[in-house]
C-alpha cells in the first residue's frame, strides 16, 4: 500500500496531525501487548463469495462458503472474522452436523465431530451486510451531489475485510477465491483474478464469475462495481503469458486521463519481470480509481487508487513523476508482498519496505542516478522527521496495538534505507542475486525476517545477524556530527565523527556503518573507506594542500543523518561543485543555517544554475527556512524566474514562511499569469499566509471556483483560514455543509474552520463552531468525518471528547486505535494554550530576521573599515 498523496498542505497538515496523535509511547509503552498469528489448526483453503451487490441500498447480501482443512488430527473449531453482521445463518456445506454462535465480531463455529488430519469441509455464512462501517465503500448520487459516483468498492488493508466477509482476516491465511457477484446489468462488475463468464438474469442484473487460482490473504482481496469509465492498455508478454492490462474510474474522468495516468504501467513491468527475473505472478493487472478510496492498495491483479491521483494534461506536468512512483510501488507488492507473503505484520517492512525500495531503484536503472538519489534523500528526510518529532520504533516489533500503526515513515521510507544500506553493504551482484533466489525460493509461502536474511547469507556468505539486528530490530538510526580540519604543516586533514545518539553506559545505542571520506584537490577527487563502530571516530589523512571540498559518505552507503559545517568556503563550493545532488542539497540547508548574507545569496545564485528540479526543490526549501532579509529579496526573485511545473509549487510554499509586500507582490503576479494545481495551491497557501495583508477577494473568488479534482479549492479554503479575516469563520462554517462544495473539498474547509477559530477569544462563537464540529462527527462522507475529529483536535475541545468516543466506536478495530489517541489528545489539551506564544513567535521571528540582516551589514562595513575594501 501506498499512504502518501500529492503534496498538497492539507496532505501535509494530516502527516503533521498523524505524528502528532501518535505518542511517543506508541510502540515502547511496556502495557502494549505483543502480537502473534493465532493457531491455524483449521486452516482455510478456499473462499466462494456469492454475494449480491445493491448499490442504491449500500447493501451485500449472500453466501459465503469457507473450505478448510485440519492439520491435525481432533480439531473441531473455527473463529471467524464477521463485524457488524445482520441475518447469520451458518451451515455445513456437506451436511456435518455443527452449531455456531455470533457475538457481532466473531463467529464461532463447532462441529460435532472432530477433524481427521488433512480432512476438508465447508462452512457456508448466510447473511447481510448494509452500510459497512469499513472495508467495503459505496457511493451513489443523491439530491446533494446529483453527479456522485456510483460504485461499490472494497479497501481492506490492514484488517478490514471482516466489515463484509467472513474469514480468518489474517496475511497468513491465504486460499483462491471464486466470486459470483451480482449487481445491476449496467454496472461493470470487476474482481481478483479472470473473468470465467457473466450472466444475465431477468430482473435486470446480471452475475460475473471471477476466478482467482493464486493464495490470496483476506486484506488483497478485493471488488470495485460501478458505472465506471474503461481504459484498455493491451497486454503485456512476460514470456509466459499474456497480462492483460486496463484501468477504471468513475465516469468524471475519461479514457485520456487513465492512460495518461497509467500510460508507462507496461515498460514498468517489463523492468520489473526482467530486474527480478521473475514472470509475472498473476493473470492481469487491472488498476481502477475511485473518489473515497485512500491512498493506493496493491489487491492481487487489481490495484485500488484514490481518484486524486487521476491526471489531466495540466495536473500531469507537476505530478506524473510522483505518480509513476507510486505505480511502480504498487506493482512491486506482487512480488512483495503478494507472491511472498509476510507472515504476520511483526514483518510488514518486508513488503512495504521492499515496496519503497523499488521506486529508487526503478529511477536508477531507467533515469539517472541523480533522480535516485533524489527518491534516497526523500526516503531518509520522512523517516527522520517522524524518528524525531514522533517516536523511534524497531522495524520489525511486535509490540503494537494496531497493526495500522506499523504503517509508518518507518516501515516505508525507513526501511527502503535500509534495504540500501544493506545492498551497499553487500554488493549489487551479490545482492541481486540473492533477491531474486529469495522470491523464486519463497514465491505462494509466507515469510520472516530471518527467511531474508538466511537468503542473504547464503549467498553473500557474511554473518549478517549483528546487521540485521541493528537496522532492524533495534530503534533509531546513526546522528552523525562530523568535523573538519586541515592541518598545514602536517600536510594532513582530521575527520572527526561523533555519533550523538549514543548513550554512555549503552552500547546498543552505537551503530556500526561502513562508508567512505571524500576530498578534493585541484579538481582531482579522492577517497577513504572508514568503518566506523564507535561513539566518537578520528581519522587523519595525508593531503598534500588544503582541499577545496570534503564530504562525508559522498556515495551516500549508510543510513546516516548528518551534520557537517567544514567552512563557509568549502560549503560554497559544495553547492555548485559536487557531482552528487545529495551534496548540493546538504551545501545549501548548512549556508542558509549559518545567517550569513554572502551565503544567503550564494544559494539564491546557485539556483539559477541547478540543473536538477530537485536539488532547486530543496534549495528553495533552505531559503524559506533562513529566515533572512536576503532570502526574502532572493524568494521574490526566483518565482518571477521559475518556470519548471516540478519546482514551482514548492518555490512558492518555501516563500509562505515569510510575510513581506516583495512575497505577496511576486506571487499575485505568478498567480496572474496563470499557474498549474499546484504551484496554484502553494501561492494561495502563500498569500494566506500574509495575514493582514492577504488578498481576501482574491482567495475567496477562488474558494468558489471548484476546478479539477478541487485540488486549488481545497488550499484556497486554508489559505482563507490563514489570513485570519473576520470573514473567514462564517465563509469556511458555510462551506463545511453537505451539499455545499464538492465531497473533495469539504475536509479542507472543516480544518481551515477550526485553524480559523483555534485563537478566537469569542467564547460563543468557539462553542457555536466545536457544536457544528461534533455534528460533522455523523456527516455522510466518511473523509468529512475524520476531518472532524482532526478539527476538534485543533480546537482543542475536550469537551467533545464523548462525541469523538462514539464516531471512534463506528470505526473499524485500527481506525479506533487512531481514535483513542486523539482522546488522549484532547484529555491534555486544556492544559496548555499555546495561540498567544504563536503570535509572539510570529511577530519575533520577522524582527529578529531584520535584526540579523542589518547586524551583518554592519558587522561587513567595520570589517571593510578596517582592510580598506567595498564591502560584498
């Protein structure tokens, strides 16, 4: 599964939201239960699910028949997962006498005679479903949005299947699936595995039969019925057989933007078979999007998307890079993931870590070396902020409450990390090799860590218990704080580096990374391997001048963040000369930290000349967090300049840390001249962020214009919030109704509501808008609803704490674990109010930023006095 989105604020506002319900007891509280796979002395082997799909009802209703078989010799019980279940009836297929008993979540079923080893029967649960609270999603218009999609569409992961099906919802448990799913004629019916036949039938419906002969778990399992819109893409030749390849969506979008969205699934594939050596697993790969579906999900051959991720011509230039990603993450999981199962969620990170992998690799081996550093540096830069700001969590662990919680820039981006670490570590033909001898040996079983790293032992023939120990089953990661010098009459310089998460006393706290030193004289590069296995390393090298750069880990081997400031000089030259974008990057964070103006405008002079949309991604980034007087002139400069659809949205966020007539002035006259989605986004976000000074009538105007997939209405609804106009409470309250805005859009004006009154010192108003809050804790729309919860966390209303505590007991099990923290949130939020040190922090930093500026001009002036030079 794929969690991340396009990077819209509202996008990174639920990230911000995510860490932060999170505590940082999340996984090392010692109450937290560890979780095993239970006993599978029944074991599932096959799943019938004949169902009828009523769509104007939200209703399933049907059949389905388990088929197990014991282990063992005397079994004679079987738990299923079935929440929320109406009209159960259970019976034994072939006429075994048994009795069952239902309690809303479990159905427990008992035969009177026990099991003979090997033995097989089959359980058929009648029964009835109607508006599931998870795992299966309808939609249908209604007099609100008369032009709403019309679809039914499952969602499983992690443990959501039971909301609608009966079975051991379990990764372990994997069986083939039959399905013989009725729904209206006109409907397209779509399932796992090959289409065996349809049939018609006179009352106007029709029954598909869907066949999928491959183990599938009970959380990639997956239906999507609809009026949908269809896009064939051929087939793909593995050189087995034919893939059948096609994509879906709701009737908004055409045929066109599915093939431009989807349009390079094919030559993703061709790589991938050939990388992995591997034909593909499955019979198709059909692909469908959907308004209410989050994020991507890799079901077996037919992957589910939320339909933001569905382009048009203007979207694609910003977007289709990050979505090409994400398609080649999705693909990965049937060979992780799908093919080779983890057994339990302990060892999640061996497909969504592995998953995340890819989509670098996918950029090595068929871009440039630069995009995949670019995807590393991303990877590492996520898992920091949450190991930071969050918590710090083994990989593999099995202390959780939900197995949602796993789901993190951890088991993502941290692991990807690691995966690459262990790659340098071991070589790319070792490594290679030894992956691919991994997914043949272990391809329809399930796995551990230990299957990997047995795999890779044997054919690297290195002991690799210590490493995976390290990086897997240990918490935190390498904070290295390196330090230069050169000394001349010694013709030598002096790496040193400290490892500042180590501990005195605590051992397990020093990491051991191999890697390399970089410097460079007169043009010529050298290097040094260095292992480094304790707390604080020195290493002297001779070097016959002082170089004019050095670096650390320039081949970027380890997992590792860093600090190293080696020089104003050597960092100058860093920005615009290393050969890796890794480097520039690093360059530009420590000039911009140092407040210097000659360093400010070196960056903004380097910008002009990158010719990498990332490295300028990231330098406009270090620029917007200089908070200096040079960088403001500097930010204004360069959106007039920048035309890269890649960088501009991000060049425009960067400038909305700071509130200056320059900023506002550069952005309305970008935004005049017309700018695609998401730079559009960023400059409303921008100009809301000029308070006062905001364009009200212009955000406003464009707070009314709903646009494609509302992505600008969306950020015009915070960027109103951000200004904090009078106006902007009573406008977002009128946006929050169903009906109002598109479905789309209305989260973003229930959270700019709450951003909007979070300071109100109105006591009245603030209660009219927490009242309106916990009433959207029952809107129709499940995203308006959670947009709520996160609202009223914002508000820091503990008096909705009760009404919060209900919405939570309609969720699914992992969604209620999201709840409960929430709560917890709200129990301590009374505390502390934190509006009035905001504004004070606001309005400081803008001084002190001026202060800074003029300081240095002074402090160049007495400097040029004294040498009798112009001062820069």
């Amino acid at each position: 599964m794929h969690v991340h989105t396009q990077n819209t604020r509202l996008f990174r506002q639920q990230r911000a939201w995510s860490f932060a319900s999170r505590g940082n007891d999340m996984f090392s509280n010692p109450n937290l239960p560890e979780q095993y796979p239970p006993d599978l002395e029944l074991e599932p082997v096959h799943l019938d699910v004949d169902l009828h799909i009523d769509i104007s009802q939200r209703m399933a209703s049907g059949t389905v028949t388990n088929t197990v078989q014991a282990r063992r010799d005397g079994p004679r019980k079987l738990v299923l997962d079935a929440v929320d279940f109406d009209h159960v009836t259970v019976q034994d297929a072939d006429g075994h006498a048994l009795r069952w008993d239902y309690d809303g979540r479990k159905l427990t079923i008992l035969w009177e005679k026990p099991f003979a080893a090997q033995e097989t029967r089959r359980t058929a649960v009648t029964y009835q479903v109607t508006k599931p609270t998870s795992g299966l999603y309808f939609s249908q218009p209604d007099e609100a949005y008369p032009q709403a999609a019309e679809y039914a569409a499952s969602d499983h992961e992690t443990e959501r299947a039971r909301h609608w099906l009966p079975c051991l919802d379990l990764p372990n448990v994997r069986t083939p699936i039959d399905y013989h799913l009725r729904a209206e004629a006109r409907f397209t019916i779509l399932a796992n595995g090959l289409l065996q036949r349809e049939e018609q039938h006179d009352d106007g419906t029709k029954t598909a039969h869907w066949r999928l002969e491959q183990l599938c778990p009970s959380y990639l399992a997956c239906i999507a019925i609809g009026d949908f819109t269809h896009a064939d893409d051929g087939v793909f030749h593995d050189g087995e057989k034919e893939i059948p390849l096609a994509y879906f969506s709701s009737r908004e979008h055409s045929a066109d933007d599915l093939l431009r969205t989807f349009g390079r699934t094919r030559p993703m594939m061709a790589w991938m078979t050939q990388k992995l050596a591997m034909p593909f697993p499955y019979p198709k790969y059909y692909q469908f999007t959907l308004p209410g579906i989050g994020g991507a999900m890799e079901n077996i051959s037919l992957v589910s998307w939320g339909d933001r991720f569905v382009q048009d011509e203007v979207l694609a230039q910003e977007v289709q890079w990050r979505m090409d990603q994400v398609n080649v993450h999705e693909m990965s999981h049937s060979y992780f993931g799908d093919a080779v199962v983890c057994r339990d969620f302990a060892h999640a990170w061996l497909k969504e870590s592995w998953a995340t992998y890819i989509e670098q690799v996918y950029r090595e081996d068929n871009v440039s070396q630069d995009e995949a550093d670019y995807v590393y540096y991303e990877n590492a830069r996520y898992y920091f902020q949450e190991a930071d700001e969050a918590y710090q969590r083994p990989l593999m662990t099995r202390r959780f409450k939900s197995s949602w919680d796993m789901y993190d820039a951890h088991l993502y981006e941290g692991g990807a990390c690691r995966l690459h670490t262990l790659r340098c570590e071991l070589g790319d033909e070792t490594f290679w090799a030894a992956v691919r001898d991994y997914l043949q040996r272990f391809n329809g079983k399930v796995v551990e860590t230990d299957d990997f790293r047995n795999v890779m032992e044997a054919h690297s023939g290195r002991s690799l218990g210590y490493f995976f120990d390290q990086w897997f089953r240990r918490a935190g990661y390498p904070d290295l704080d390196v330090s230069f010098d050169y000394d001349d009459d010694q013709a030598q310089g002096t790496f040193t580096v400290k490892q500042t998460q180590a501990e005195d006393g605590k051992p397990d706290t020093v990491f051991k990374l191999s890697t390399t030193l970089g410097w460079t004289i007169d043009g010529i590069t050298y290097s040094q391997a260095v292992k480094i296995s304790e707390a604080r390393h020195t290493f002297v090298v001779p070097m016959a001048k002082k170089p004019e750069m050095v670096r650390f880990d320039p081949q970027h081997q380890a997992l590792h963040k860093l600090s190293f400031t080696p020089g104003d000089k050597l960092l100058r030259q860093q920005l615009t000369a290393a050969p890796d974008i890794i480097g520039r990057i690093q360059a530009a964070y420590a000039l911009a930290k140092s407040s210097r103006r000659a360093n400010i405008e070196a960056i903004v002079a380097a910008y002009q000349q990158e010719p990498f949309w990332g490295v300028r991604r990231h330098m406009a980034e270090a620029l917007g967090e200089a908070h200096h007087e040079t960088a403001v002139a500097g930010l204004a400069q360069l959106i007039a300049l920048e035309q890269d659809p890649m960088v501009l949205s991000y060049l425009l966020r960067a400038a909305g840390n700071y509130r200056d007539g320059r900023i506002r002035d550069a952005v309305q006259s970008r935004l005049a001249d017309g700018l695609p989605y998401l730079a559009t986004q960023a400059a409303y976000e921008t100009l809301g962020a000029q308070r006062q000074q905001a364009p009200w009538e212009l955000l406003a105007a464009a707070a009314d214009q709903p646009g494609f997939n509302g992505l600008t209405q969306n950020s015009a609804m915070l960027a109103l919030a951000a200004t904090r106009h009078e106006k902007a409470i009573p406008y977002l309250r009128e946006k929050t109704a169903y009906g109002a805005v598109s479905n789309r859009v209305r989260p973003a004006a229930i959270i700019g509501l709450a951003q909007a009154s979070q300071r109100l010192e109105d006591k009245q108003t603030r209660e009219d808008v927490i009242e309106l809050l916990v009433d959207l804790l029952r809107d129709p729309w499940h995203e308006a609803r959670w947009a709520a919860a996160r609202a009223l966390r914002i508000m820091k209303a503990p008096q909705a704490i009760e009404a919060v505590a209900a919405f939570g007991q309609a969720l699914s099990q992992q969604e209620q674990a999201a709840v409960e923290r929430v709560i917890a949130t709200l129990r301590q939020s009374d505390k502390v109010d934190g509006s009035a040190v905001q504004k004070q922090v606001d309005d400081l930093r803008d001084k002190v930023r001026k202060l800074e500026e003029n300081l240095q001009k002074l402090m160049a002036q007495a400097e040029a006095a004294q040498t009798g030079e112009t001062p820069a």
